[in-house]
C-alpha cells in the first residue's frame, strides 16, 4: 500500500466511530438509507486515485449536482446571461432558503436550491437531462445515470423548491416553465455517484476542468476560477464560514452525504457518509475534509507555505 492509501486508511478509522447526525428524511428513499457507510477517496492532478472504506457505493448526488449545473449553463450561456439571474454573493444561507434578493428577484448565488434552479433553467429544456448527465459523466469519467424513483420523490415531495421556481417565474429570473425547471433540477440531483466519482470530479476542478484520467478538457478554466470562488463563499451555505476556516478549500456538500473538496493544482476529494449535521452536510465527512486539509497542508491560505524565492514578479510588457 503506497503513502497516501496507508494516510487515508488511517483517516478513515479515526473518523468511523463518529456516529452523530440524522440521515435526511425528507423523502423515503433517503430516510430509509442504511446510515453507516463511509468512503474516501483521493485524485491527484496527476491521475493517481487513492481510496479507503466504501468507496464504490452508489448514492445521490444531491446539491454536489449545483456548482456542476452553473459551470455547464456558463459555458453555454455566457457569464453575463447567468449573472443577470444569478448572483455571487455570499448567502451563509440554509440550501432551501427562499433567497431572492429585494429588488431584482436574483437568487444570492449558484448553489442555493434557488439559484440552482435558476441555472438548470437556463440550459435549453430539449433534451436537458441528458446534456447534464453526459457532463457530469465527462467530470467523473464514465456515464452516470439519474435514479429515476429519487428523481420522482425530490419532485412530488419538493413544494418549497417548486413555490421558489414560480417566485423567480414571476420576478422574470426563471428560463423556463416552473414546473419543468424544478423537474430537471430534482432530476440532477438524483444522479448515482460513488465516492471515487466525487474525488474524479474534484480533481477535475483542481487541474483547471481538464479531467487526470481521461485528459479531457471539460470545463473552460475561467468557468471553474469562477466556479471554485463562488464553490469557497458559498458551497457549505450556512456553515461556509466554519468550513473554511477548518478546511480552507472550495467545498460542496449534498444531502445524500456525499462532500467534494478541492486543493487547485493538487487534488480532488471525495467523501460520503450519510448522517448530516444540521446545516446538511455529511458529519464524517467534513471531519474528514477537516483532517486531510490538515495533515496534508491544503488550506488555500496555509501559513506552512514558505515565501517564494525571487518574490512577486510583474508580469512582461508584451
Ligand atoms: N434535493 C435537495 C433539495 O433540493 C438537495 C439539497 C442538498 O443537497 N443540500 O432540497
């Protein structure tokens, strides 16, 4: 077993007897999940994977599904079509808050159930579903499919997230029909990940959108500078303000449990487990997160770095 296995292994058993939090329950396919699994894993910019505990399980990928569906409607649409019904505010928000601001009807940011909603929206309604699949996939690096019976609970099960559709409806801020916004983003985010798809897809946003197994450039560079800012603000919601304090890296936790953490220019992690704590997020693991930012040095404002030798040096007049 190579270094970084033995590391992880090593994590994994000090953060298994952390038992506390709920598994979510607002729908039955959630509250009836077995609440014990927990998986790790890493990928490195350079392509190596490095797993630990149940890692290939299946679960949901939840709100982890948002910043994906942002960079997808950016690089369709444009930044200024999406900023003109999104903002990049930082909410510190619960995830299904009705958050729209006062006079515009904008949502604060991408990764609030509203501003998610905003920007499935925007992708053309013909043949959506598929178009976010084929990308989450190209982020992962295989095909993923969406659970068609969580799809079809999150929808019948989701009024706040429909009455939300139909306000940024009426504010003008909604590309589509209400319903059928709502119905592709509860879709989204019945997508089946394992915890290796996660670190797949981190580490897709740590090497700048180009994919360390597949080599392919999936996401424009600017579109994740973009995504990884708003993902460090706003990606733990009411929490981000902890979270980045204690890990230091751009996050999104989904409520399937799943968490994905980025190190730019390092690595990808994965994390899931299902007990939440109250903000939503998986408690093992953003104590994994917590510890593998820690003993690896990744918080993007580490004191451990040492100053650059030849300083800061201006850019060459061209
Ligand atoms: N499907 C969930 C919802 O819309 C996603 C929330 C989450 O993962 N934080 O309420």
């Amino acid at each position: 077993m190579d270094d970084l296995s033995r590391f992880l292994a090593d994590v994994h058993k000090e953060v298994l007897p952390e038992t506390d939090g709920q598994v979510a329950s607002y729908i039955p396919s959630l509250a009836q999940a077995d609440p014990d699994p927990f998986g790790i894993a890493l990928a490195t910019v350079d392509g190596q994977l490095h797993t630990a505990g149940d890692s290939e399980i299946s679960f949901s990928l939840q709100s982890i599904s948002k910043p994906l569906t942002y960079a997808l409607a950016l690089m369709e649409s444009g930044f200024e079509a999406v900023d003109a019904v999104v903002d990049v505010e930082p909410s510190g928000e619960a995830y299904n808050r009705i958050s729209l601001e006062n006079e515009t009807g904008r949502p604060a940011n991408a990764l609030i159930n509203a501003g998610a909603i905003a920007s499935t929206s925007l992708l053309p309604s013909g043949g959506r579903m598929s178009r976010l699949l084929h990308f989450y996939g190209q982020l992962a690096g295989r095909r993923l499919h969406a659970d068609a019976q969580i799809a079809m609970e999150e929808l019948e099960g989701g009024h706040r997230n429909l009455a939300m559709a139909h306000l940024l409806h009426s504010f003008g801020k909604l590309a589509d029909e209400p319903v059928q916004a709502t119905r592709d983003y509860c879709a989204a985010c019945a997508t089946m990940v394992t915890t290796t798809d996660l670190a797949w897809i981190a580490a897709t946003l740590a090497n700048s959108g180009c994919h360390p197994g597949t080599g392919e450039q999936v996401i424009d560079p600017l579109v994740v500078q973009r995504l990884l800012s708003v993902m460090t603000m706003s990606g733990m919601y009411d929490e981000a303000g902890w979270w980045m304090v204690r890990v230091g890296l751009p996050g999104k936790s989904g409520v399937g449990g799943g968490i994905i953490a980025v190190a730019p220019g390092k690595l990808g992690l994965g994390v899931w487990s299902p007990r939440l704590n109250e903000h939503g997020s998986s408690v093992r693991g953003v104590r994994t997160c917590e510890i593998v930012s820690r003993e690896l040095e990744l918080h993007v404002m580490g004191s451990h770095r040492p100053p650059s030798e030849d300083g800061l040096s201006a850019p060459t007049a061209s």
